[in-house]
C-alpha cells in the first residue's frame, strides 16, 4: 500500500493564483513529492472578471488594467513558485492558462497525466461542479488526508485540499 501512496505523488500539479494560500500548496505537497521521487506542475490561470467580457470601447482602459493586473499576477506567482521550489530536488514546470480556473485546471491536469492536483483555497461549489461533471471520479478528501489510504487505480486525478495534506 506505501508503494502506491508513493506513487500518487509521482505527477502533481498545483492549482495557484497569487495569494499566500494557494502558495502553501506547494509547500505542503513538497514533502510527498519528493518521497515519491515525483514531478509537479503548476498552474496559474489567467482569469478575467465575467461582467468585462461583454463590455464595449468605453472600457478599453478597464481591459488594460486587467491586463495588466494579470500580467503582474501571472509574474508574482511564477517567481513565488520557483522560489518555493528552488533547491528541493523537483523537477517542475510552470504552465499559464487563460479562461474559466476549473475547466484549465482539469485540463491541465488531464495533459500533464496527474494524478493528484492540489488546491490552497478550498473548493468553491463552482469549481467542485465543475469538475464532477467532467470527471466524476475525482475525488474530494473531507477529512485530513492520509497518502496510504489512496491509491493510483484511478483513471483520474484526486483532488485535495493543500491544509489536508499537513498533520
């Protein structure tokens, strides 16, 4: 059964935007990763607000904003991530999506072949819709996760919670 936990943590990807919480993500996954010998991608998703996708010229300069807010966003997380990672013996790699977080989060995670994708912030009900209607085998831990009660037998990734992963 460890043979199997260990293998779990083979391939990770790691769902961040720039806030600290999603940042701990990689921190507590870390460990599991590097016992697994693994690798782990992580993911940012350049998301823009709904209300501006259907607004006309006059907000050009709102959309410029956005842009920009995005491009430093996009920035602060890749330099947060490699800065986590630098030294830690993982080989990673930084991916930048754009559009709806959950459908390029699974995306990601479907062309990356992960098996386990770890979230900092908890799910919202979007997002757990969102994924079980596309892939309704992954799973949601609700209680403190435990690698050697998993196993890699599934087709799809489990999902978890980056504080379920910390003792």
């Amino acid at each position: 059964m460890a043979e199997q936990a260990t293998d779990l943590f083979s391939n990770v990807l790691v769902a961040i935007d720039d806030s600290e919480i999603s940042l701990s993500a990689i921190s507590a996954v870390i460990p599991s990763v590097k016992a697994a010998k693994g690798k782990m991608s992580v993911v940012f998703v350049r998301h823009r607000p709904v209300m501006f996708d259907s607004a006309g010229a006059e907000s050009a300069n709102a959309w410029e904003l956005i842009e920009e807010s995005l491009t430093e966003r996009e920035k602060d997380s890749e330099r947060d991530a490699s800065a986590l990672l630098a030294g830690q013996g993982i080989t990673s790699t930084f991916v930048v999506r754009d559009g709806d977080p959950a459908r390029e989060i699974l995306a990601t995670a479907t062309e990356h072949e992960s098996s386990v994708v770890v979230l900092g912030a908890p799910c919202t009900e979007s997002l757990a819709r969102s994924w079980n209607r596309r892939s309704p085998s992954i799973c949601f831990t609700t209680a403190r996760f435990r690698s050697s009660s998993f196993t890699r037998a599934r087709s799809r990734p489990h999902l978890v919670r980056a504080d379920l992963l910390r003792s």
